[in-house]
C-alpha cells in the first residue's frame, strides 16, 4: 500500500516560489516510490471562510455545504502526511491559506468538544504535518508571526509538534527565483525522502524501494 | 477640523462580541466629535489578493471590487482608522487577511514605484487601532496579529503603537464581551481619548 501525501498549494499565484517549493519537496517523495501524492492549489478549489457559527461543536459537521471542504477534510483524515505551503502575505499567511486553516474549526469541534477521535486509533502519532513557506521580505523573522496558526492547522487535525516538519525560504519575491536560490530545492527534495522513510517506518511498510 | 473614523469589521458574526467591541470604540470616538463610519466586511463583495504583483508597476489593483473604495479612499481620508477580528487559529480571521492582503497595492505605491511618502506629521496624526477578541485566555493570543495589522498601517502611514491594542481575551470564560469586566467601556474611552488627542494637536 502507498504512503498518501495530500498537499495543498495555498498561494493565488500558481507556479510562483511557494509551489515551486512544494513540487521540490513532493519530487522527493516520489523518487522513494509507491507514493500517492495528491496536490491541490486552493486557487483551483473553493474554501470559503469560516462563519464562526460554532454549529460543528454540535453538528460535528460544517454547515457550509456548498464549498470543497467535504471532501478536503475526508481527504485529510485519510492521508499519511499533509502538506501546506503558502507565501507569506503581510507578515501571516495568504488569506487563501488562512481560510483553510480556520474552516478545520471542524476538526477541533471534533477533538477539543466532542471529544471524537480526529483518526483511527491505529494512526493516531504516526502521521506527519510539513509547512513550507516562501517570503519577500529578507528578514529573519518575517515567518515568526505565522507559525502558530500552523500548529494550529496541524494540531486539530491530530499532529503534534513533534510531527511537523518546516521549510521555509525568505528573500525570494518574483516568479522563479526560488530555483536560484542555493540549497531550497536539495533541502525541499532531502525533506521528502526523509519524510517517506520516516512514515513508512511508522507505519509498519516494508521498503519495497523506488530506486534499485 | 472634523476627525474622520473608521470602523472595519473583519468578524464573520454581525453584532457579535467584535463588533460590539469596535462600536463602543466609535461610539467613544463619536462623543468627542469625531465623524464615525464603519464597514463590515462580512457584507462586502470582494477577492482575495490575487498575488499577481500588477501594482508594482501600475500602483493600481487588478481587482475592482468593494475593497477599491475603503483602500484608495476611505482609509486614505481617515485620521483613525480601528481594525477589528475575533483571534482564530491565533491570527485574524481570512476576511480581515483578505483585506490587508488586498492593501499590498497601497504598500507598492510606498515601497515599489515610490511615489508615496509619509512624514513623520503624518504618522504622527494618523492612528492604527487593532480590535480584537478572543475566545481563549492565552498570554500571547493577540501577538500574532500585531505585526499583520503593522504591516497594514506601514502601508498607509498610520502610527500603531503598542497602546493602540484594544483587546479582550477569554471570551469563552465570560460568556461573551458583556460579561467581561471592562472591554466595552475601555474601548468607548480609548475611540474618546483617540479623537480628543488629535483635536488638541491642530
């Protein structure tokens, strides 16, 4: 059985910094083989934002049906490692990003009120959270501001800090210029090999190889 | 000199603890003479920043919709402007996100084609307020909204300083923006105290 890798292209521009990270690391995994890797770009799907109406801490559901949410959050509780990148937008996340991370409202009703399993008991600590993000700006910082949202994002959905990878690239601003950065694209690509090895251990799999 | 105030929801509830929160700040700002407006995003039509940089050399947004007027003109003509979000998943909702994004055609107009300045009399008589509740008590709940709403006041040349914070945590524990002690009427004196202070700087 394959590792399942769900990754999410959050940036509006499609093939700039932060997705050109992201398809780096997801080339990685996939030179481990026997590897699913879907990936979605939120500018191709509809997230709307979250309404706030706590209705999930009842309903266990969300009440906006009339978006891609359904199936995403499916496809989040089914996959092995999940996978965001986003380019940083005013010191946080895009909006996009950002309206995904507070519709998973769903999942903390779940987890926090409902006292639910988010997983199966078999899964739970075996999966895997990474967040890659691309910046402008070149200050040491300037992911400072958003990386409790992303634990936020990973949490809910039942990976804990210890389980989240980061890989974030600062002072890259226009289309392309992260393939010219020195080590994004070895860093992105070792990354994914190490996660696959890393899931495939947690998950009991036998190595059945992609490279000899 | 009237002193203009705007109000910007970016809750998604209408009339909850946020909003009840930023219209005792301009009720405040009201009584001491200001001229009040306020605008909830929750009931606008817009987009998200598109991320296409096109107003890095126009200065002008590829996106006409009901974010064009507050960003080129209400904030713009706005001695106060108040920034208001419920914390979720420790940072403002996406609709205020949008917002701010959506500003970044204001930030090239300063840092790409230059052709905005801000002295430091402007600065010093445009004021940044961020209005936020939050549902957890966490210390550090509303720190990681602060330097988003910076970066939105960098852009228009609005001062935002560490005092210019009105918030309520641990909504959850009080039952809501009533039950808490003392956030709506320090946020009716804060709008108060923000308008008087400009009054007596003309």
């Amino acid at each position: 059985m394959g590792v399942k890798v769900l990754a999410f292209a959050t940036s509006p521009r499609r093939h700039g910094n932060s997705e050109d990270l992201l398809d780096f690391l997801l080339g990685g995994m996939q030179e481990e083989g026997d590897v699913v890797i879907e990936k979605y770009a939120l500018d191709e799907i509809e997230i709307r934002p979250c309404r706030g109406c706590n209705a999930c801490e009842k309903l266990n559901r969300c009440i906006i049906e009339d978006d891609d949410l359904h199936w995403v959050l499916e496809k989040i509780i089914e996959a092995d490692i999940v996978v965001m990148a986003s380019p940083v937008f005013c010191m946080g996340l895009c909006a996009q990003a950002k309206a995904l991370v507070d519709r998973m409202q769903v999942l903390r009703s779940r987890k926090y009120v409902l006292r639910l399993p988010v997983v199966p008991p078999e899964r739970q600590g075996k999966r895997l959270g990474v967040f890659l993000a691309t910046a402008g700006q070149d200050w040491d910082y300037v992911f400072d501001a958003l990386i409790p949202t992303v634990k936020c994002f990973f949490h809910v959905m039942d990976i804990k800090n210890r389980d989240i990878s980061y890989l974030m690239i600062n002072n890259v601003d226009h289309k392309g210029e992260l393939r010219a950065h020195p080590t994004a694209q070895k860093d992105a690509e070792e990354l994914g090999r190490t996660l696959i090895r890393d899931i495939r251990k947690r998950l009991g799999q036998e190595h059945s190889g992609g490279r000899e | 000199m009237t002193v203009r105030v705007l109000g910007i929801s970016g809750s998604p509830h209408r009339r909850g603890n946020t909003e009840q929160l930023l219209d005792s700040f301009l009720a405040g700002a009201e009584e001491a003479g200001g001229k009040v407006e306020k605008a909830v995003i929750s009931t606008l039509t817009y987009r998200s920043c598109q991320g296409c940089n096109a107003c890095h050399k126009t200065g002008v947004c590829v996106i006409d919709d009901d974010f064009i007027p507050l960003l080129t003109r209400k904030v713009p003509e706005a001695d106060i402007v108040a920034l208001a979000s419920p914390i979720y998943s420790m940072s403002i909702t996406s609709e205020l996100k949008s917002f701010i994004d959506r500003a970044h055609t204001i930030w090239a107009l300063k840092e790409k084609l230059k052709t905005v300045t801000y002295s430091k009399e402007h600065r010093a008589s445009h004021l940044g307020y961020f209005i936020g509740t939050a549902g957890m008590d966490r210390a550090d709940i509303f720190d990681y909204a602060k330097p988003v709403i910076t970066a939105f006041f960098n852009g228009f040349g609005f001062s935002y300083p560490e005092d210019q914070n009105i918030t309520a945590a641990g909504m959850d524990r009080y039952g809501g923006i009533r039950g808490h002690p003392s956030a709506l009427a320090d946020a009716f004196e804060a709008g108060k105290a923000a308008v008087e202070r400009l009054k007596k700087t003309e």
